[in-house]
C-alpha cells in the first residue's frame, strides 16, 4: 500500500504514470481498431481459395475473436490494460483534486490564451469515455468473454449497432475519444521529455493525425453498419 500511495506522491510521478498507463491504451486502441475494421470488410475480400476456414466477414470477425479469448498471451496484455486504464483513472482524479485545490489559492493565475478548449476538459472528456467503456464492456466484453452468454460475437455486435441509441451513444463516445487523444497523445511525449524539441514539433502534428484517424476509423464502423 505504501508502495502504490509512494507512485502517486510527487506530480511529475504522477505525469509520468499518467503518460505510460494512456500510451498504452493508444496502443491497445490501435490493434482493437484494426481487429475491428474487420466488421467493414467487403465479403469479396475473403476469397475462400485464400483463407481456408474462412468464407466472410462474419468467420473472420468470429475467427479473430475466438482467438482473443483462447490465445493467453492477449489475456495477459488484456489484464495489463484494464490495471493500466485503472490507475490511469485514479491518477486522472488526482491531478484534478490537487489542480481545483490550486486554483482556489489566490495567487494561481490561469492563462487560458494558449490552449484548446479540449486539452482544458480532459477530465469531462475523459468522463465522457470512462462512462461510454463501461457501457461498452457490458455490451461486448461482459457477454462474450466474461459470462459466456453469447457465442456469436459478430451477431452481437452488428445487432447491437442496429439500434439508434447505440449509434448516438458510440458517436459521442469516438468524438471524445478522439479530442482526448489529440491532446493526451502529445501531452503524454511531453511528460516523459524523452525527445528533443524538433522531434516535439513533429510529434503535435503526428499526435493529432492519430487521434483524427482513430476518431474516423472507429466512427465509420458503427455508422456503416447501422445503415447497411
Ligand atoms: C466502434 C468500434 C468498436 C467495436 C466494434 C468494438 C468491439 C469490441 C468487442 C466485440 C469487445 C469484446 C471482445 C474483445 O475483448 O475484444 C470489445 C472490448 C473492449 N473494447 Fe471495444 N469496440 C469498439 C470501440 C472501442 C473504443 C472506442 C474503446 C475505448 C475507448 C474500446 C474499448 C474496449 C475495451 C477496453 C475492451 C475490453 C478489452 C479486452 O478485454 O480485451 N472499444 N470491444
């Protein structure tokens, strides 16, 4: 205990495990993406001559998940980022208490002239998130791996896309998440400091190219599979 509470003591500590715990949910984000993008495959891709088991979208998506739930090493990286999102959230509420104690000192002035509206609501952003995750992870992740109580994983993801409520849900989720990223994903290289500034100025730009392609890539699966 006086270990964990020792890992949150100093706030460039805090940055730090900050910036490790989200770049590697960026990471994550970035194979989870890929194994989605399955979803929007044409079936014409999947000549059967080529895959030998498998005929369509509907065995690939299937054939991949299956061996997320039965290939251990994922079940080890999928353990390291539910602990790592845990502490990225219980770091997130620390900086925000320690920064509303900050402001309310007088002598704390704010200079808002140099920032996005988004890198100053990282915190509503990453709310936003927190509360689209568990609502997605009981959908999915809750169903298919925890309880066992759906077997076909491709039915149940495009039958859930179907419904309008869940659109508008993951689109507000993927807008979030993408503003989020777009501040987290440099802010994260500046914590760490381990480029030099030229590497920096390129970093901005690919930071936000990421988060851009993210945003659009995770948003056109749920919106084309609901008008399909
Ligand atoms: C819109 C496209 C998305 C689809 C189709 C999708 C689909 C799924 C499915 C089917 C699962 C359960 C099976 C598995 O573990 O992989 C899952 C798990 C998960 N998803 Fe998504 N997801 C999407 C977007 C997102 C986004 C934007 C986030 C984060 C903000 C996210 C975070 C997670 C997490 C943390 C898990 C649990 C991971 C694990 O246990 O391996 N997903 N997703």
């Amino acid at each position: 205990m006086a270990f964990i509470q020792g890992l949150f003591k100093t706030s460039v500590a805090r940055k730090n495990i900050m910036a490790v715990t989200g770049l590697f949910t960026v990471f994550f984000l970035i194979i989870h993406l890929v194994g989605n993008l399955i979803l929007i495959i044409p079936d014409s891709f999947f000549p059967i001559e080529f895959w030998s088991n498998v005929a369509n979208q509907h065995d690939m998506y299937n054939a991949y998940s299956h061996f997320l739930v039965h290939f251990w090493p994922i079940s080890v990286v999928a353990w390291i980022l539910y602990i790592g999102l845990a502490i990225h959230v219980i770091d997130a509420l620390l900086i925000t208490v320690k920064n509303w104690k900050a402001h309310g000192e007088k002598y704390v002035k704010i200079d808002n002239s140099t920032s996005n509206w988004y890198s100053r609501n990282m915190g509503i952003l990453g709310t936003i998130i927190g509360i689209f995750i568990v609502i997605h992870m009981g959908q999915f992740w809750l169903k298919y791996k925890v309880l066992g109580t759906e077997h076909d994983l491709y039915e149940l993801v495009v039958g859930t896309f179907k419904q309008t409520w869940v659109l508008v849900l993951y689109l507000i989720g993927i807008i979030s998440l993408g503003f989020h990223l777009a501040h987290g994903i440099l802010s994260a290289h500046r914590s760490l400091g381990i480029y030099p500034k030229s590497i920096m100025n390129v970093m901005k730009y690919i930071g936000l190219c990421l988060a851009i392609l993210m945003a659009v890539l995770y948003g056109i699966i749920p919106l084309i599979i609901y008008f399909q």
